[in-house]
C-alpha cells in the first residue's frame, strides 16, 4: 500500500541555522525600511519643490493681474 505522506524536498537553496536566518531576515528588512525611507525623503523634497514652483507661479499670476488691472483703470481716466 503507497503512503499518503510524501517527504517534501527542501526549498532553501543552502542550509542556514536559527541564529544567522534570524540575522540575515533582520538585515533584509532593515535595508528595506531604509530604502524606503530614503525614496520618501526623495518624494517629500520633489512635492516641496513643486510647491514652492506653484507659489513662483501663482504670485508672477497675480502681478500680472495686478498690472493688467491697474494698467486698464489708468486707461480709463486717460480717456
């Protein structure tokens, strides 16, 4: 009669013992967090940069507008 339980073969590639699996997923994971703390920092300084860009913008817009007002209220005293 065939057994219904089959020996599985082993997935590790190389056998590592408790303490240095424990190290090395430790480690793993760290650079992980690091990695993406590191991209975090690069996306907050990227949307820091687009708003400050905005602001530029924004207040060139209003001086325009300003002008562009004072420019037609001044014309029509003229005439």
């Amino acid at each position: 009669m065939l057994s219904a339980k089959r020996k599985m073969p082993s997935c590790r590639f190389y056998p590592l013992g408790g303490a240095k699996r424990q190290l090395a997923v430790l480690g793993l994971g760290g650079a992980l967090v690091a990695g993406s703390l590191a991209g975090c920092s690069t996306t907050q300084d990227k949307a820091a940069a687009q708003r400050a860009e905005s602001a530029r913008i924004l207040e060139a817009r209003e001086k325009r507008q300003e002008k562009k007002r004072h420019e037609a209220k001044h014309d029509k005293e003229k005439g």
